[in-house]
C-alpha cells in the first residue's frame, strides 16, 4: 500500500510478513563548508510561523514563532547557512522589526513561494517551513494564517491546492518541505471538522496523483513532525520536531560516513529526525497518543543534497583546501587532479571507493602520505572503479531486451530510442550523477536510433558511471528499468526488483514465504507488536499472539539457509528497528529457522519462540467475525439467514494454496447449505488482483452471458463469459463499494449490476479500467507489471477514469444503484478501514480480563452502509416470500 494512500484518513500502516548516490562535483549553489556559495542564485528558503491568528476560534500556538525565528537565524548565519536576506523571508503573525518579517497573512505566504519558485534554477535549494496550527476545510487541508477566520477558513486560509499551481513551476529538482502543523486546537462551535487527509498537499508537493512511491520526483522531500497528526509536543519554548531539527542542522546530523565532513545534507536531516524524536516522544509524552509521536518522510530517501554547515568542522575542513591549493600552486598535483580532491574533501562521498580516495587525498594534505605514494595510490583506487566494457556491455543488452519486452506488450506504442534516452536520464537523475555534455547530445538524437547504436549509447553511459556498490548485484539494470518506466507518466506500470518481490508477495501472489505475522512498530514501548498472527501459519501454530511484543530476532543461518559469514549479525535487538528492516531478516526460504523473543502481558519472563519458516497463505475470504477455532462466521443476521462476506484481494490458485475463488465457492456452497436467503459481499478497500480470479468470481453469481472484455493494443479483444453451470442464483445480493475499491473489485461489481444479479451500494468506485499483467522477467529476476489492455463490463460502459477528465459528471468507475449511493465522511471512511483491520485479527483468548478491555473500548462502530445492504435484503427476502429469487431481464 503506498504512502499516498495511507494518507487517505490516516489509515495507518501495518506490513503483512509477506541507495543513494554520491555526486562527484557540487553544484554551484550548494553551501560549502569553506565558502559561501560564488552564484548569484542559490537556496531560497520560505519559514512562516504562526503563533496566534485574529480569530478568537483558534489557539495560540506560541512555539510556531520561536520555531520559526529560531530556524530564521539558523539559515541567515554564516556559521551554519549563510543565506543572503533576499532569500530568505520571514512570516509571522506578530511583529518582529529585528528580523524584518512580513505578516504571515494568506496572500503574504503565496507570494513568498512565487518569489522563491521564480528566483530558484535547475539545481538551487527551495526550503519551506511551515509551524502553526490548522484543519480541514471540506476535503482540502487548510493551513491557518494569521488572517484566516475558522468559519471562512476555506477563503481565509492556505489551502494545499493553493500551493499545486505555484509548484508545478518549480524548475528545480531540490525541495524540502518540513511542516510542523496541529491539526486541532480550535473552536469549530456545532461544526464537525475531521482530521485533513493532506492528499491536497501531497499531490501539490509531488506533482501529481498516484504515482507508486518508487517514481515520485527525485529530490523532493516532505517531512511531517508527526504521523498520524498529535497533540504538538514541546521541549523548552520550541515544539520537538523544530528544536530536533535545529540540533541536526547545526551540525549533529553530520555522521555519515567515516567522519563528520562539515555538512548536513537531507538524508541526514532525515534519519537524525527518525531516530531523536520518538525516544524524546516517549520521554516528554504523557498520553500514549503523545508517546507514539513519530515523523514521517515522504519522497525521495535517496536525496543527498547539502543544506546547513557544521563549524565544529569547518576549520579543518578549510585547513585541508588550503593545503591542497598550495600543492596546485607548487604543481605538486595538476589543476583536474586537485580539482576532484576539493570535492571530495568538501563533501563526504557516500561510495566506499570514493570514501578511500577521499582518505588518500587527507593523508596528502596532512603530510602522512608523499605526492609518489599519493598518485600510485589514487591511480590504484581510480583504475578499481573502471568497469570493463564486457560489463557495460551486459547492462546494455538487458536494457534493450527490457525495452523490448515492454513495447511488445505496453498499452500503447512506444519508440524504442526514446525508451533507451529515458533510462539514461532517469539513471543519471536518480544517482544525482550530471549528464556529460556529450552524453546529452546523444540523447538529444535517440529518438531514430538503431538497436546496434542503442545499445552502444547504454553501455556508453553505464561505463562512464564506473564500478560502484549502489550498482552491484544487478541494482544498475534494476534501477535504470524502474526510471525508465517513471517516464510513461503511467502509474500502475512499474518494475519490482528482487528484494521488492519477497516484501510484496503477499500483494502480488497472496502468499509469502515467512513465519506468517501482521506488525507495526510499538514507538511507545519501542519494539515490534504483532498486530495478528495469520490463520495455519508457522507463528500461529507456535502460538504467537495479538498484542506480542518482538524484543529480539535470532538466526544461525541466513534467509536462504546458508550458514552465516564470519562476522555476520546473529542477534537483532528490535530497538529502533524498523519495519522494513524486520522484514529483511523475517522473510525466507521455506524450512530454514529462526528465533523470535516476544514480551507478552501476563508473562513474567521473555517468550523464545524457535519457528521454521513456510509458505504462507494470506487469507482473502473473510467473514462478519471469527469463531472460537479462529475459523470465519459469515451470517452478519442469522435469523433472516443474510451473510456477508468480503473479499480483501483477488488471488489466484496456487500449488501451496488455494485461491480467492476457491475459498468464497467453499463458503458460498456451505452457507446455501444452511439455508442462505441474502448475500453481501464487501469490496470497500479491495485494490484488485487476478482476472481471472475476477471473471471465476463472476460466473459463480451469474447464470450465463458476458462477464468482461479486454481489449489490448497488441493482439485479439480477448471476451470472458459465464456459464449456467455451477452458479449460485437462489438469493439475492448486495455489492458493497467504496472510492478504493479498484480493477479486479470494479470487473466484478459491474458484471454483477449489469446483469441486474445485484444491487451495489456505497459511493461511485475508484476507476481503474485497465488490465495490468505481472510477468517474470528472468534477465534480472525481477517481474513486470505492464499496462497491457483496457477492460469494459457487459454494459460497454467506460471504467477507467484516466480516459477522462475525471469530472464528477463524468462517465468512469462503477457508481451505485440508483438510491443506493452512501457516501460516508473522512471520519466515518478511517473508522470503517479501522474496524475492518480489526475483524482479520486473531484474537488473543487467553485473558480473563480481555472482556473487560472490550467494554472500556470506544463505542462499537455503526456501519451504516452494510446496515442498510442488511435492511434492504430483508425486504427483498420478504417480498420474495420464499420463492427462488430470479435475476432482472
């Protein structure tokens, strides 16, 4: 699930078990830690900060101006940043003649974000910084200013959409946004205000909607003081996430690599910020709302650009340039010798080759090294990053290959030298590596190459990039594929690497080899909890519980089972560990062990728990709850003799497991068997999946006739259809939807409405009207997911709201019957994903108390959608009066 739709109602992130660069000369306007940036241009940074407003509604927020005038002088002093006046500007709600700032009114804060767009080139630094309060104001985020008036806020505040136009002018590949905004902390009278979803923002932010998280725009970042919003927390008279910030651009971030080198860039920024904060959340916090403050990044991870000095070590960084350019002036060493040293020893180069060479030129600047011993040892280290050319030529030819197997199945026509040109650029971009001259000239003319001078121009690119650890083990092909792709603007065609395959299998394949747990990090007690074991799997029948904590992981030998290296980790504390990190050790080939230690509530000591990992099937079929045996209870009213059952994902059968087909025909039949009289079947949140699975699911409701039809670019329209045999007709049946509900969902709700078999209700569904397939791609053993095909369901209506404008007169996705449309409010959506999360949990049985926990719990949800699928086939089974319920037409 990609971070875009997590924002949607602060759905929270539980994982299923299922690189950076370094640029070898700086850009001009980059802070140095030795001279303030030569070019006119440079970083321009925006900070409004928003302590009180003239409307009485909303509260002060007195941290926001310290915040802000603290992060002021920070970047206007010359120890840390240095940025000329006019190009940093100051907004605030109160005076402060000192700083010169402007009032942070609404039309104030957009011209400053005008002006810093419009005064920013290609490769200079945009900075806003954002502290005050704010909300939501229908379905856009509203940031408050300090003229904004709550009840008019939509007009009075900054909206996130106010931001996408002066955005999408942004001409630089450098943007940071750090936004330490309490969305409470108001007065709304009888107004019901739920919490923004910040899609408005992200999108503004990013440049578009839905784009995997994979192909979002190198350079941007956007950091969040906390996910999902809190209550603001202070530490002295600034909030934590702004005097956190503070402490890592004065210089305590700057810890990558073998030494400090005198410069924060963003990545650093970024980890010291994920690692500070929630230790200090869970020491200032007194809710556990407030101990479970945690940041959250969005964008590029792989960003390395410099923002602030460190002038703990400026001076030697200075004393070290100066002792290089006298050994330029004695022609110790050559201009382009000397030249490449002061990149290195100015910035700290993220490649262990390069971290060497920038060792060598140290011991030459300090003495410990000759100028002999230096140049044999600089023409060592530089010859050891030479690739030969067999290897580029390799990389070449499996690019080719891919832009082959791409055109020869993608939706629309592409022009190979194009394709190849794409990658290049998106190669080059995402390393933050600049484009030779010569090399953009050939890429300038790719459009009419030949396959022959193709490959030439790939294996041409890829040797001047050299020999480096970022592009090892075939990441060079892997990355260049998935930059390629990004170039379509298509954002469900994509590339999954290998170690992409293990963490999403459970999404790709409905099963994973694994120990079979649901987790999320536990930031107030600061380890792994498992939210659910999985029903049949290895955890499960261990007797892993909800609500376990993960203290430690134990291997003895690595995730395919080979003993480990001399040296290796064996013991894994889960302290600070993330959860893609757990997944990295966790997942495995079936049969090999590993040791999990857990803290659990009633347990005096450590549980240690010795599994061997297996094939594990996701469960896709679900019931209203679970029985005593963990197995499904589906009647949702057992006296009517109405089930319900819902659907998480469309999976295929598999030799380890069965299939979503499989599974709900198992069910279907057992429940007519007891007398079944109305069905619901829930796809609110189902992504998609499988065709075929769809189609099968399809022909169990109906009698006979069209299900769907594919048509691709290349190749036959390729119609599926139902037949009488095997369907189940004797009841009727409601589809529940929602504007998540996509692909696979949206074929089987449309089917089922189009041949009048059932009435679906809730609100008009996502629009995803193309057919995606997921093939092997065995040069590098990752898998592709093309854009193959559109599909339209027996009605020849249209589903794919990209074909549109995506207006809401228009015709795109799946809308409800007639008086059956539900839209439910933010709240209401995140309530209803909440609750249905917790219904796949396996309970934890054995505490008395846990009945007791129940009823001190919020009030039970209402779920007026399916209350209303319930109420109206128990009309319809009445009105039927126990005759066979017959399809309309």
């Amino acid at each position: 699930m990609s971070k875009r739709v997590l924002l949607a109602g602060w759905l929270g992130a539980v994982f299923a078990l299922a690189a950076g660069a370094y640029a070898p000369a700086r850009a001009a306007d980059e802070p140095t830690a030795n001279e303030p940036a030569a070019k006119p241009a440079g970083p321009f940074v925006v900070i409004v900060g928003v302590g009180e407003s003239f409307d009485p509604a909303i509260k002060a927020r007195p941290t926001a101006e310290a915040d802000a005038k603290a992060l002021y002088d920070l970047v206007t002093d010359k120890k840390y940043f240095n940025v000329p006046a006019d190009r940093v500007k100051l907004l605030l709600s109160s005076a402060d003649p000192k700083r010169k700032a402007q009032q942070a009114s609404r039309d104030n804060i957009l011209k400053a974000v005008e002006t810093a767009i419009a005064q920013t080139g290609r490769d200079d630094l945009v900075w806003l910084a954002y502290f005050g309060r704010g909300s939501s104001a229908g379905d856009k985020t509203c940031f408050f200013t300090s003229d904004t008036t709550f009840k008019d806020r939509a007009k009075t505040g900054l909206v996130g959409s106010d931001l996408d136009p002066e955005l999408k002018k942004l001409k630089t590949q450098r943007l940071l946004f750090t936004m330490d905004v309490h969305f409470k902390g108001f007065d709304a009278g009888k107004e019901t205000v739920v919490e923004p979803n910040l899609l408005d923002v992200y999108d503004a932010v990013f440049g578009g909607k839905d784009k995997e998280e994979n192909m979002l725009p190198p350079g941007r970042v956007w950091a969040i003081s906390a996910y999902p919003p809190a209550e603001p927390l202070d530490k002295g008279e600034h909030g934590i996430f702004a005097a956190t910030m503070l402490d890592a651009l004065k210089g305590k971030a700057d810890t990558e690599g073998y030494e400090p080198d005198g410069l924060v860039t963003v990545d650093e920024l970024i980890a010291y910020l994920e690692k500070e904060v929630p230790p200090q959340a869970r020491q200032i916090g007194k809710t556990t709302k407030e101990k479970e403050v945690v940041p959250e990044v969005f964008g590029s991870r792989t960003s390395h650009f410099a923002i602030t000095k460190n002038p703990a070590v400026t001076a030697k960084v200075d004393a070290r340039l100066k002792k290089l350019g006298e050994l330029e002036a004695a022609g110790t060493v050559s201009k382009e010798v000397a030249e490449k040293g002061r990149a290195l020893l100015t910035r700290m180069p993220k490649l262990k080759a390069q971290q060497e060479l920038r060792k060598t030129y140290q011991q030459l600047v300090d003495g410990t090294l000759s100028a002999n011993d230096f140049q044999t040892r600089r023409t060592e280290l530089e010859e050891g990053q030479k690739l030969s050319t067999n290897a580029a030529r390799l990389f070449a030819g499996k690019i080719v290959d891919a832009i082959d197997f791409v055109q020869t199945k993608y939706i629309k026509e592409l022009n190979p030298g194009e394709m190849a040109a794409s990658a290049v650029r998106g190669l080059y971009r995402r390393l933050e590596e600049p484009i030779p001259a010569e090399l953009e000239g050939q890429l300038k003319e790719a459009k009419g190459l030949s396959t022959t001078k193709m490959t030439q121009l790939l294996a041409d690119a890829r040797l001047r990039l050299g020999k480096r650890e970022d592009l090892d083990d075939g990441k060079d092909v892997d990355l260049t594929i998935i930059r390629m792709l990004g170039s379509l603007n298509d954002p469900y065609t994509t590339y999954f690497d290998r170690e992409t395959i293990k963490k999403m299998e459970s999404q790709l394949t409905g099963e994973f080899s694994g120990i079979g747990i649901q987790i999320r990090r536990d930031s107030v007690r600061d380890g792994l909890l498992v939210v659910s074991p999985i029903k049949g799997s290895p955890a499960y029948k261990a007797g892993i519980k909800a609500g376990d904590l993960i203290t430690e992981i134990r291997r003895t030998v690595d995730n395919e089972g080979k003993p480990l290296a001399a040296g290796e980790e064996k013991t894994f504390s889960t302290k600070g560990m993330k959860t893609e990190k757990a997944l990295d050790i966790i997942l495995g080939k079936p049969g090999t062990p590993i040791t999990v230690v857990v803290q659990r509530e009633g347990e005096d000591k450590p549980l240690v728990f010795d599994l061997i990992r297996a094939r594990v099937s996701v469960e896709t079929v679900l019931g209203i709850k679970r029985n005593d045996d963990d197995s499904w209870s589906y009647y949702v009213d057992e006296a009517n003799k109405i089930a319900y059952v819902r659907i998480t994902q469309f999976a295929s059968r598999t030799p380890f497991a069965n299939g979503t087909f499989e599974d709900i025909k198992a069910a279907v039949e057992k429940l007519e068997k007891s007398g079944l009289k109305g069905l619901v079947l829930d796809l609110r949140f189902n992504p998609g999946g499988t065709l075929r699975s769809a189609v099968q699911i399809c022909d169990l409701f109906i009698d006979d006739g069209a299900v769907v039809t594919v048509r691709p670019r290349v190749g036959r329209v390729e119609p599926y259809g139902g037949t009488s045999a095997g369907s189940h007709l004797s009841f009727p049946m409601v589809v529940l939807v929602n504007r998540y509900s996509a692909s696979a969902s949206e074929i089987v709700s449309a089917c089922l409405q189009d041949h009048g078999r059932a009435v679906v209700m809730g609100e008009r569904s996502y629009g995803k009207g193309s057919v995606q397939q997921v093939e092997d791609y065995d040069p590098t053993g990752g898998k592709f997911k093309l854009t193959t095909a559109r599909y339209y369901p027996p009605s020849n209506r249209n589903i794919d709201k990209l074909a549109t404008k995506g207006g809401d007169d228009e015709e795109w996705g799946v809308k409800p019957n007639d008086g059956f449309e539900m839209k439910l409010s933010r709240e209401e959506l995140s309530d209803l994903n909440e609750q249905l999360h917790k219904n796949e949990i396996v309970p934890r049985r054995d505490l008395p108390e846990a009945k007791e926990k129940e009823k001190d719990a919020k009030p039970p949800f209402k779920d007026r959608q399916l209350e209303t699928a319930v109420d109206y086939l128990k009309n319809q089974i009445k009105t039927a009066q126990g005759n066979p319920f017959k399809r309309n037409g």
